[in-house]
C-alpha cells in the first residue's frame, strides 16, 4: 500500500508539472503576442523627432546631431548567414549636447577600426528605438581593453566612452540604401510556437493521467 501511495503521489506531480508547463507557454503566448502589436505598430508609424521623455521601444525617430566616431565600440555578432562580425555602435551627440548610442549595422571583423566604415555624413538620421536587452549569463565579458563587446552594458560603456547615455539603442534605418556597416533589419518575424508546445505539454499531462486510470 505504501509504494502505490508513492506512485500515485509521483504521478500526480509529474501531471501538475505539465499542466503547469502548458499554462505558462500560453501566458508565453499572451506575451509574444503583445510583443508582435507593439513591434508592428512602431515600424508602421511615421517617425517622431527625437524627444527622451517620449519615445518607447520600436519607436521609429528622427535624430539631429553627429557621430562620434572617436569612441565607437564593437559589439561581437552574427549576420543574416551566421557570419561572425561586429555591429558598430556609435555615439551620437545631439543638438542639446545629449548622447545617444545608435548602432549603425553589422560589419565584417576585418573592418573593425577600418576609416572606410565612418563615412556617414549625414546630419539627420532615422531609426528603431531599442530599450530592453536581455542579458546571457553564459556570454563572455567585455574586453574593454580590446575594444571587443559582448553584451551591451551601459556602465562600462560609460566608462570606456566617458560620456553618459540614455538607456536605450537606436538602430539606424537604412532607408533602402547599400550601407557598410550594413544596418540591422527589425521585423516582427518573431518565432512563436507558444501554442504548440502548450498543446504538447498539455497532451503529456492528458496522456499520463489516461494511462494510470
């Protein structure tokens, strides 16, 4: 009697866990979903003169100022081929003496630190505003003193740079035009298989509950 009580015991937590699994996927769901309007609604929008108090993420903006490409840093990356490279993010110094970190695209290793790369003279500049980066534990640190990044970290940033940034990424809009650094393509082509592993986690649970009946 004592080992069936365990089984059963067993049983039923291993049915409560993907229960529970399946429910969180859909919660995955909601939130996927939210994120697709969100992104779809910023690229869709006219873009806004630059004001910090109001933009928010996938906001597209218009930007006055110049680059600095003295402090620029490159931030370690794969391509659209899985090709590895660097995005160069540059420093961008407003009209109000504001700076604002935009990344300008994606370049080939062999580029890093080339001149040919920093020879966009535009005074106005369009693009995507990014404010939530997720962080990867299992990244390796930043070598400041290589100039080589890993994840975006606006401290250390700071430091390197010595110039104090909003806490947000802006990605320049290529407006169709052949760029080196190749600017980066936001979409809302989000991968979005939420329902498909609840459907699963909730079809185990179902499947393990039938079979100890």
């Amino acid at each position: 009697m004592k080992n069936l009580f365990v089984f059963n015991i067993f049983v039923f937590i291993f049915i409560i866990l993907f229960i529970s699994l399946g429910t969180w996927q859909l919660v995955r769901l909601d939130w996927k979903k939210d994120l697709i309007r969100e992104i779809n609604e910023g690229l869709d929008a006219k873009p806004i003169l630059y004001s910090y108090g109001k933009v928010k993420d996938y906001q597209r903006v218009i930007l006055e100022g110049n680059f600095e490409y003295s402090n620029q840093i490159y931030l370690y990356s794969l391509n659209d081929k899985s090709e590895p490279g660097f995005d160069v993010l540059t420093p961008f110094v407003l009209k109000d003496g504001n700076y604002i970190l935009i990344n300008r695209g994606w370049i080939k290793k062999d580029l890093k630190n080339k001149d040919s790369i920093n020879q966009f003279q535009d005074s106005q500049v369009t693009g995507i505003v990014r404010e939530k980066f997720r962080k990867n534990i299992f990244k390796p640190k930043n070598e400041l003193n290589n100039n080589i990044w890993f994840t975006i970290n606006f401290e250390e940033i700071e430091t390197y740079t010595g110039k104090k940034f909003n806490k947000f990424v802006v990605f320049l809009d290529s407006n169709g035009a052949d760029l080196v650094p190749s600017p980066r393509y936001i979409t809302s082509d989000l991968p979005n298989n939420h329902l498909k592993y609840a459907l699963t986690w909730y079809a185990i649970a179902i499947s393990i509950l039938l079979y100890f009946l």
